[in-house]
C-alpha cells in the first residue's frame, strides 16, 4: 500500500518534469521529492518515471496512475472549495493574464469588483508568457489560444485588435508615412522571435513584409516604452496605444483583431468567489468593447 500524500509529488513531476522545480513549488529539497517517488514506486511495484535529458517522463504505468490521481485531486479541491465557502463565500482568486491585458486594461478597472464584494481578493499574475491552470499557477487563466484539456472549461473572452504607433518625435524625424508600401522605410519595435511563447504574437508580417526591426523585447511594455522614446513602430493593442498620451497612431485604417480566451479548472467553476470574477471579467470586456477594439480613443 502507499502513502496517499506521495501523489502530490507525483502530480508535480509530471506537470514540471524536474526534482528542483517541485522541490520549489513544494518548499522542499530535491532529495525529499525523490524520497516520495521512490515510496510510490515501491508501494505500487511498478516504475512510474523515466528521466530523459529533457526531464522526467511518465512510464505506461505512470500514464495510468494519472488519470487516477487528477481524480482525486480535483476531488480535494472541490471539497477544500466548499469548506472554504461555508466559512467565508469570498476570499483570493488568482488571474493568470497576459502582459499586455493584466498591465494595459484589468489592472485599472478591478477596483469595481472588489467595491461591490468586499472580502474578495484578487491576484493578478501579469506576465510576459502563458500562466498554466493545469499546474495550479492560478484559478482563472486569460490566455491568446484556446487551451484543449478535459479537466478545463473554457470560453472566449473577447475579440480585440491592435494597430501602428509611434511617438510625434519618431514621426517628425523620420520618412513620409502615407501608405503601407512605406512602411519598409521606418524603424520597428518587436518581439524576440524565438522567445515568442504563443504563435498569435508573430503579426508583423501583417502590416510590413520586410519589417527593419532595431529593437527586440519579450515584453509588450517595454515595447511601448521603446516606442515612447522615440526607437520606431510598434504594434501595439488599441486598448494601450490609443491611450498613451505620448503615442500617436499611425495609418489607423491598418489592424489586424485577436482573441483573448478564458478557462479554469471544471471543479472550481461552481466555486462561488470564482464566478463572481469569472462573470465580471466577461461583462467588462462586453462593456468596453469600444476600447478592446479601437472604436474609441483618448487622442
């Protein structure tokens, strides 16, 4: 028989495939997570892991102790969901966002949420890369793809476009700006290509063929700054770019429209706290589709 506490481990080194990063998640050392596995693997008489260069892998037996174990986690989840509600129906929901929408959108309009429920608390993971549900690095996960798991629900949150800006400097200094066929004459701000973490970021191409881009970042904020400051264009979301005031847009009649997709864990959908973000993230966004989609600016 084994110990019932060792499929947290388990489920941590499959999700990371490495000792030192559960070791991390967990608050423990690398040589305590390995005494787990090793525990399982003896209690089950079977082998679960193989470890490659790329990390550990599940063997066939691992594969179907799996199943077994999301079960019963998402069972503790569910029944840790329900006793936290029955003491407080509030409490901390974390939202997993990307840069761009968590800095440039939610952060400044959650205040409205949190008025009308005090007792809730919100966590806003806001960064440059993809924040798993799956690993429990948040409740709620805003993501550029549609995530495919059974264990998830998911629905779209919102269409949104973005568009050309620069700085008035930039546009003083550098050549005429009258169509797209000039836009191989201009300076551009980008992404690092193969640090890129989702396939929707790659949209130069879209409005330049031969982009000269001079100024490379994972971030979209420090995109923006680059643009500010006078380095070139930057394809930026409306819902930033027409309302930084030291920004102007260029050739606005040029966009290209993205999705922003929604999805949490299926046993906290019926948590009470959760729906009440998940619902006002949804009818906020149906609310401010004028900015999402560039119907309306401050300049």
């Amino acid at each position: 028989m084994f110990d019932w506490g060792d499929l947290r481990y388990f489920l941590e080194l499959h999700r990371t495939g490495r000792l030192l990063a559960v070791a991390k998640r967990m608050d423990t050392t690398h040589a305590t997570v390995a005494r787990h596995i090793e525990q399982l693997e003896r209690g089950l008489g079977t082998q679960l892991f193989v470890q490659h260069t790329g990390g550990y892998q599940l063997t066939p037996a691992g594969q179907a102790l799996l199943q077994h174990a999301e079960a019963m986690e998402n069972t503790a989840l569910l029944a840790q969901e329900e006793l936290s509600q029955s003491i407080s129906p509030l409490g901390q929901v974390r939202i997993g966002v990307t840069e761009g929408l968590g800095n440039g959108f939610l952060a400044q309009r959650l205040g409205g949420l949190l008025k009308q429920y005090p007792g809730l608390e919100v966590e806003l993971v806001s960064v440059p890369r993809f924040v798993s549900i799956t690993n429990r690095e948040a409740d709620i996960a805003i993501t550029l793809e549609q995530p495919i798991a059974d264990l998830l629900i998911s629905r779209l949150l919102t269409r949104y476009r973005l568009g050309l800006y620069a700085s008035p400097a930039y546009l003083r200094e550098a050549p005429p700006l009258r169509s797209r066929e000039d836009l191989n004459q201009h300076a551009w701000i980008g992404y690092v290509d193969d640090l890129l973490f989702t396939q929707e970021l790659m949209f130069q191409q879209s409005f330049c063929r031969h982009p000269q881009v001079i100024f490379r970042s994972t971030s979209v904020s420090a995109q923006q700054q680059a643009a500010r400051s006078g380095v070139g264009l930057a394809i930026l979301p409306h819902f930033v770019g027409a309302y930084d005031v030291q920004l102007q847009a260029v050739l606005p009649e040029l966009f290209i429209e993205r999705k922003y997709w929604m999805s949490t864990r299926r046993e906290l959908h019926r948590s009470v706290r959760l729906r009440l973000v998940w619902d006002y993230l949804l009818g906020l966004c149906e609310q401010e589709q004028a900015v999402l989609m560039g119907g309306s600016g401050a300049h």
